[in-house]
C-alpha cells in the first residue's frame, strides 16, 4: 500500500487512474505507469510484489 506520494502527478495517478491526462508521463509509457502504481498500491506485503519473477524486486537500504 503506498502511503505517501513524494510526487505529485503519481498521486494523481492513483486518484485519476488510466484516465489520467498528466502530460508529464509520456503517451507510450503511460498505461504501463499506471499499472504498475496500482499493483503497488495493492499490495500488502512485500512478497505481494515478488510476481510476476521479472519485478526485479530489491530491498531498499
């Protein structure tokens, strides 16, 4: 679940969803954007984000 947002335009990701129109994610990567702030917005626990294998996921220092 994210908590906090240090970015603004993600926030209104989150709040807007795929019909978001920030210009500031380019068109070609926005679907992708999207969906992957709304998978880290569901999870609960950090093995949430381990699938699929390819997240590359890496623990934070």
């Amino acid at each position: 679940m994210i908590r906090t947002f240090a970015d603004e335009r993600l926030e209104l990701l989150i709040a807007e969803g795929a019909k978001s129109k920030t210009k500031s994610i380019p068109s070609d990567i926005h679907r992708l954007v999207v969906r992957k702030i709304a998978y880290l917005n569901q999870a609960r626990r950090i093995e949430d984000l381990k699938v699929p294998p390819d997240n590359r996921l890496k623990k934070l220092k």
